[in-house]
C-alpha cells in the first residue's frame, strides 16, 4: 500500500481524518523525553497484518506529527517509541511494545492482559524493574482507530435538569439490561440495550431524571483477575480516556451505539452521568503492562518521587497515580471532558477518587490547577460535576472541601443515616444535619444544600438488601481470602447473618429497608440511588463484587414479581419528593419564624411534642424526633422518626396560628408493608411503630368568601 508523508500540524493531537474523504489523516502525539516515533499502520480488515511503519520525523515542541495520505476508512494504527531505558529514572521506553494513542476515540477490540504487555521482564522473579521486557507485543494489542464523525444528532439537547430536582440512578451498562427479558437478547447488556424502550420506560417510571453510568472509558482487564478466571467487571482501569468500551457495544459501531443510547436518553427527559477515572490507569505499577502511558512518556503521565523517579507516588492504591501537574496530562483530561460533552452530548462526570487530581503537588488543594481549568471552560463549566472527595493519600478525606459549582458524594450522610437507623447512641445532632443538606460541611463556604449528593448504598459496598441482612463482608468468590472491601461498613444483619425464612427478621429488614429510603428522598440534597435497589437485588454480602460479571452484579428482573410491594413504595417516595417543593429547596432552613406564617421553616421535637433540648440531642439513647419543615408557599411536613426498639406516642404540632382550621394527613408510615397508614391523629397524637417512619403534610382548608 502506497503512503505519502507530509510534515502535518501538531494539533489537535490524536489521528483525526482531514475534510475530503481522500484518506487524508493528520497523527500527532506527544513525548517530551521520546528519541523517535514509529507511526504503524494495520490492515483494518486484518489488524495483524502491518502494512506500514512510518518514523515521524517531524517535531514541534514535544509534538510528534505527520500527515499521511492513502490510509483506509478506519484506519487501525499504533505507536512505537524509542528512547531511554532506565527505569531508575523513570524512563520505560521500549519500541518492542506497541502503543495505543492516548487520545484515540475508538479500537479495534477490548484490552485484555496479555504477559507481552508487561513492561519488564516477567521471567525475573526478583520483580527487578532494571530488565526490560525484549518480547513484541504486537501481535496482542488492540488496534487504535481512525473514526468518521456523522452520526446524526438531530435536535438533541440535554434535559438540563437542576441539581434540586435531580435524582440520579447509578448503574452498570451490562449488568443494568443482561437478565432483562424485554429487551431484546442479541441488544441484552450493550448500550444499545440501555436505550431499548423497556429499559427506558423502566427508568421514566421509577422517576429518576440521570443514569449515572458506572466507567464506559477504554479499559484493561487486570493480568491478577485473568489467572483467577476473573473480569474487571466495574471497569476502573482505564487506558482510553476518549473512547466507550467495545464490550459493551452489540454491533461494530461503538460510538455511533453510545450516542444513539445518549439520545434516546435525552428523549425520555433522562441527563447522562460518567463516572470517569482520571485519578489511576490500567498501566498499574512499575511492573505492570505498557500499553500506552508509560511507554509513550513515563515521566510525564505519571507522578514520581521527585528525588527518586523510578518510583511512583501512588494516591489511589491502584499502582499509579496520574500526573495532572503536567500541562499535558492536564490538557488531556480537559480535551477528553469536552469531547465527551461536546461530541458524545453526556450531561456531567462522577469523578473517582476526585482528591487525587486536586493534588498540588501532592497536597490536597480546591484552588488546584485542575479545579481552574474546569471553573474556567464555557463548555465543562456548565455541566454536573461530582466528586468522590476522598483517596487513599495523607488528608484524603476532603468531604464539604471541593469548589463552589461541584457536588460531592457526601460519605458522612451514608455512615449517619446507616448509624441512625442501626440504633447508634449520640449520633442525633449530626444526624439532623444529614436530614436537613449538610449545612455545617457546605454552608461555610456558600454553598447550597444541591452540594450534597445523598446517598445510602453505591456500587462500592453492600447493596440495600445486603446491607440489613449481613454484620460481615462475604467476598470469598473474589478469592482473596476476603481480605479485601471494606470492614467498617455500619451493618446489622437483624439477628441472622444472610437469608432466613424468619417471618419476624424479614419484616424488620423490609421495614429498614423502607426505612432508609425515605430517608434518603426526604433529605435535604440530591439523592443518588444504587440500580436495583428497588427491587431487592443481593451480591450475598460481597461487598466489593468488582471482578464478578455473573449473576452476582447483573440485576434479577424476576424480583420485579416479588419485590412488586418495595417498588411500587419507592415509586410513590420518588413522586412524594417531586411533588412537595418543600423537600427540594435550593437553601439551608435558617429557623427563623417566615413573615407570611409566623413560624420557623424547621423545628424539632422530642415525641412527647415539646421542643428538643441539649439533653435529648446528646442522650446516650437510639434516635427518636419530630422535625417540622415549611418553607414559602408550600405545603408544610412534619417527619416522625423512631429508631428505638419500641413503638412510642408522638404528639403532633399544633397546626400554625394562621391556620387553625387545617389538620395533619399521614401519607407514609414505614412501618406498613405498603408504606400506607391511617389517615388522620387521634385527638393529636399518633403511635409509631419500632424503627419506622412517619410522614404527615398539612392540609389547609379553603374557605369562599
């Protein structure tokens, strides 16, 4: 095949094909410490085949460029680098590895390890990283490619939902549709999948308004997981920040597949979410594959000791830590940002482990440089931003400590309210503050009550059910010896560890369930709500189910049959928060009296119905309140709360002077199996059950003149 070469412009980096359909592709990829560029070219019917090697002699700066004419549709293509090895000093150059473009928008298949990919040489026991790994590992890297941008958007736009009337629904494309009978089977965990009307019309009923997707990125499965039969099923271990796994795709076209998924979404009212790794990649530790990053600049992507850079400072626990420090790598994370906005028309990120990019250099900061780039871009500042606002660095824990404009998965409401509802003493005052938005994590700062995503459950960790049926983490199948996941996860199994048929311990677990849940839908914030969930899905107390792409991670839709009751309740909790505006106002309750009512927008009350004092917010005793929200032309709530192993007598308020004529109407009480309950107090007093709830609104009368 006949190419030519001509010098090409260093931008925009990556392989984009120039106007004119003449097989025209501009390549341009950067490394600062990189001796020569090989640019390969594969058949893209037969991607063993190479059929040209080009040196790219062309420099600018630290830009390697070309434009070469005569390249196929969808160009397969490569990168060998050559340049020092000297891994003492952070150099891993190694032209016997072939390369993925850091910036390709797609590939030729899935990345799975293979022991050609690693870095140094893997016959060295000592795990000595001085001996270089000499094996070609060509013939067992995925192609990058070339793509064609004209997928048809028609008048797509975002729902643009506010955060105050969001509620966001984590899932994983695969395991979201895999066991779903209505979709159809060849479509069956694919993004294509996620788009069909069943799995649609599912989501519009239940009333979320965001999916947020667990990482669609590029991504290696672990050389670990592959000896044990295992699967990076979560998929955090990126190596292509610009390109939607193929494995989740039912046809050859990924990308045209993920925007026809982004659309019909959009068309149902429903934003998109990406829960984005840019904190680690799948390159994992110096002795781990090279496939892309290290290969290429080793120097630059990643951070290393400054007085030893052979090792590297690893803020994630996952062997790498990228170097967002470096104008480069900051420019990669920011150009894959807006090309996931811009061109794929996602609607914001989750990001994980959020603290690590903060790191400057490597101390956590919130006026970082990343933090700048994404306040000032017209396009990135615009959309949802989410931090998961810890890692596994000295001061990781940075929760309420992110800029105004991002959100943040608020870790402290999920270990409260699971405190509250196990029965935990002295945890009334910071519970209060959970319930009512995190005032005193957000409001020092001038942010708002929407800076705190709520959430009880997320895929790391139990599920609902899980989580009140287990006292102990059982991940014995991801053959660890259960030493990994979390051990500190405030879990009460209700008296027997996993499944029983006890009639008595399953009506409590049903009761906490529904529990937990109106919590989370009545609480100041955004709630965030794990897929399935609602309908009692179980990992059997694997907590930290990452490398199970089984039944264990892929919802049950049978359970829609007897898990009918739970969700239908959370249906009916999810159209309560939309219809009350009470439960979504975008300030903190102040409790000062209104000047249209005459009474505060928030009280407390001890259940004999007189004000909280200092003593009953410290006794050492489980939970049991009555907290009184109004607010401006709505609808006033009075929540009743027991966390108490024995029913107890709530006195209801007196309904405010300015209306005297209305009364309380129960509308959810926890302690039925449909949420359901009487619809008036008697003589202004109501029993609550054990460890339940009660929701009442004030009904005013309207009277004619």
């Amino acid at each position: 095949m006949s190419f030519q070469v001509l010098p090409g412009s260093p931008h925009p980096l990556g392989a984009h094909a120039l106007p004119g359909n003449d097989g025209t592709v501009n390549f341009a990829i950067y490394s600062q410490h990189a001796t020569a560029v090989d640019l390969c070219l594969f058949d893209p019917k037969d991607s063993q085949i190479e059929t040209a090697r080009i040196r790219l002699t062309q420099r600018s700066g630290f830009i390697w460029h070309a434009e070469i004419s005569g390249c196929s549709p969808l160009q397969n293509y490569g990168y060998r680098l050559h340049g020092p090895w000297n891994p003492e000093q952070g150099h891993f150059f190694n032209p016997n590895k072939l390369l993925f473009d850091p910036l390709a928008r797609d590939f030729s298949e899935a990345a799975i390890f293979h022991p050609s990919m690693l870095a140094t040489d893997p016959s060295n026991h000592s795990n000595d990283p001085s001996t270089a790994n000499r094996t070609d590992s060509g013939p067992h890297v995925p192609r990058s490619v070339v793509i064609a941008n004209n997928f048809d958007w028609e008048q797509d736009q975002s729902p643009a939902t506010p955060y105050a009337d969001s509620l966001i629904y984590e899932l994983h494309v695969k395991g979201f549709t895999q066991l779903h009978p209505d979709v159809p089977e060849p479509l069956r965990g694919t993004y294509a999948g996620l788009a069909n009307d069943a799995a649609i019309q599912y989501l519009s009923d239940l009333g979320i308004t965001a999916v947020q997707l667990m990482p669609v990125h590029y991504h290696l499965d672990d050389d670990f997981l592959i000896d044990r039969g295992l699967v990076n099923y979560w998929g955090y271990n990126t190596v292509g920040f610009f390109a939607p796994d193929p494995r989740y795709a039912a046809g050859p076209d990924s990308i045209a597949e993920f925007k026809g998924m982004v659309k019909a979404l959009h068309q149902a009212g429903i934003e998109v979410i990406l829960d984005v790794v840019f904190n680690h990649t799948g390159e994992a530790g110096v002795t781990g594959p090279s496939c892309c990053f290290r290969g290429i600049d080793n120097l630059v992507y990643y951070r290393t000791q400054s007085k030893n850079p052979g090792v590297y400072q690893d803020f994630t626990g996952c062997g790498n830590t990228l170097n967002t420090t470096h104008p480069q790598v900051l420019q990669l994370i920011m150009d894959s940002l807006r090309y996931w906005v811009s061109e794929m028309h996602v609607d914001g990120f989750r990001f994980d482990l959020a603290v690590t990019l903060g790191r400057e250099p490597t101390n956590y900061n919130q006026h970082s440089a990343f933090f700048k780039a994404i306040m000032q871009d017209p396009v990135l500042s615009q959309v949802k931003m989410i931090a998961e606002p810890w890692d596994l660095g000295r001061g990781g824990y940075q929760v309420g400590h992110f800029p105004y404009g991002w959100s943040e998965l608020n870790g402290r409401y999920r270990d409260t309210i699971r405190r509250f509802w196990k029965g935990d003493h002295g945890v009334l005052p910071e519970f209060s503050s959970r319930l009512t938005g995190s005032q005193d994590l957000y409001g020092p700062r001038n942010r708002s009550p929407q800076a705190s995503i709520n959430f009880i459950t997320s895929h790391d960790g139990f599920t609902l059910r899980d989580l009140v049926s287990y006292n102990h983490k059982h991940n014995e199948d991801n053959l660890e010896n259960n030493r990994d996941g979390s051990d500190h996860d405030m879990t009460w199994n209700h008296g027997v560890e996993g499944e029983t048929d006890d009639p008595d311990i399953l009506a409590l677990r049903e009761r906490q369930r529904r529990n937990f849940l109106t919590t989370l839908l009545l609480s100041r914030g955004v709630p965030f709500l794990l897929a399935g969930d609602e309908l009692g899905r179980t990992q059997n107390g694997n907590n930290n189910a990452y490398c199970q792409d089984n039944e264990l991670n892929w919802i049950d839709w049978s359970s829609t049959r007897t898990e009918s009751d739970f969700l239908e309740f959370v249906k009916n909790l999810i159209a309560f928060r939309k219809q009350y505006p009470t439960l979504r106002r975008t300030h903190f309750y102040s409790g000062k009296p209104s000047a249209s009512s005459g009474t505060p927008d928030i009280a407390w009350y001890r259940p004999d119905g007189a004000d909280m004092t200092p003593g009953d917010w410290h006794a050492q005793t489980a939970g049991a309140l009555s907290t009184f929200l109004d607010g401006p032309v709505t609808t006033p709530i009075l929540l009743l709360l027991n966390a108490r192993a024995e029913s107890l007598t709530f006195t209801l308020p007196a309904p405010p002077a300015s209306d005297l004529n209305a009364h309380w109407q129960l509308e959810i009480d926890t302690a039925d199996p449909h949420g359901k309950g009487r619809s008036s107090a008697l003589d202004g007093k109501s029993v609550l059950s054990s460890r339940a709830i009660q929701v009442w609104t004030l009904q005013r009368v309207v009277t004619g003149e």
